[in-house]
C-alpha cells in the first residue's frame, strides 16, 4: 500500500487479500552498505464456516430426530449464527 514506517516495531493492517510485499532498510547512517531484508505476507479472505451437523441418519415417520450444530466453528474465530432449512419451507433458528 506504500505506507512508509521509521519504527523498529509497528502494527499493520491489509487493505485487500493477496500477497504484500514488505521490505527492511536498516541504515547505520556511516555510509557503509545498507542491510535490506524482503518478505512476502499472503493475506487470506475471511475464511467460511465450516457447518458440522450431527443427527441420525434414518428416522420413522412421527419419531423426533435430534439436529446439533455444536461442533460448527468458524476458523478466523469470528461468531456467526445456524439456521436449519428443511427444504420444504419449514427452517428454524
């Protein structure tokens, strides 16, 4: 993004995914060879949640069958929220 830092230690944020180069001039100001150091950073799009469902396979007509989503989880860490849709109009939060 060239922001441009004097610091010896700073945070930074990516503006957009993709991969940033990010490059170190360490200057003793003798006017000898400067240092340099170069390194990539791959910055990743918010991964999705990953939908874990646990129920029973089969069930009999009338016969209450158990949905968990507990084991659903988001790898960013981010909170996000289930609603199951049974594919015929009914869902449930």
């Amino acid at each position: 993004d060239g922001t441009k830092r004097n610091e010896s230690s700073f945070s930074w944020q990516a503006n957009e995914p993709g991969v940033h180069f990010i490059g170190l001039t360490v200057d003793d100001g003798l006017g000898l060879e400067n240092s340099v150091a170069k390194e990539s950073i791959r910055v990743l799009i918010n991964r999705p949640v990953k939908a874990v469902v646990a129920s029973q396979i089969a069930s009999c007509t009338g016969q209450t069958v158990l949905f968990n989503s507990s084991q659903s989880f988001d790898p960013d860490g981010d909170p996000f929220s289930v609603n199951w849709n049974f594919g015929n109009g009914a869902s449930s939060d």
